[in-house]
C-alpha cells in the first residue's frame, strides 16, 4: 500500500519538515524520511514547516541539514515554525557558521 505523505524531511540533521500541502489542525502529519507521525497543533500553510520535537528558545532551526535561524521561544512538537517563532542569523552568528563548515 503506498503511503500518501503531507509533509517532508529534507535531510537527517533537520529539526523541522515541511508540509507538501495546506496541514489543518489536529491533521496527522506523514512525514517522508521521519520514524514517527506527528498530529498538527496548528494549522501549517502549505510549504510552511513543522516542529519535529520540542525546539528551544535560541536553538537553531534546521533545514537542508543547515542552520537556517534561531527559536525566539520554545516551540512545541508538531507546532509551525515560521517568521512568529524564528529569527535570522546575526552576522556574528553567521560567521561562526561559515568558519565552523570552513574547519577554522
């Protein structure tokens, strides 16, 4: 039987999946290359993402297996994740991305 997927993992390291359409809540959320399901706290507009687990306040999001922001206040499992409950990098925090990849 083939599993019909609302939602994406894009890479192993990442904390959030996005979802291939509009997710309703209280919507079980079948995420392609993730162990579990997951049932939407909220609603998750098409191409927005999902929380995987709890994501802290200041920790980082990722997607692509990068780090794409930082929490601005713990975010719940299964909770969307966008422009309310994430910031952009500093250019110090940048930086220390870069130089880390780089092996500086």
């Amino acid at each position: 039987m083939e599993v019909s997927y609302n939602a994406l993992k894009l890479d192993p390291k990442d904390n959030v999946a996005v979802a291939l359409q509009r997710i309703r809540e209280g919507e079980v959320v079948l995420i392609s290359n993730f162990e579990s399901n997951l049932v939407a706290l909220e609603e998750i507009p098409y191409g927005h993402k999902i929380s995987l687990h709890v994501i802290n306040e200041n920790e980082e999001i990722k997607k692509y297996g990068e780090c794409i922001g930082k929490a601005t206040n713990e975010i719940p499992t299964a909770s969307h994740v966008h422009v309310h409950n994430v910031r952009g990098l500093n250019e110090n925090e940048r930086l220390e991305i870069i130089n880390h990849v780089m092996g500086d």
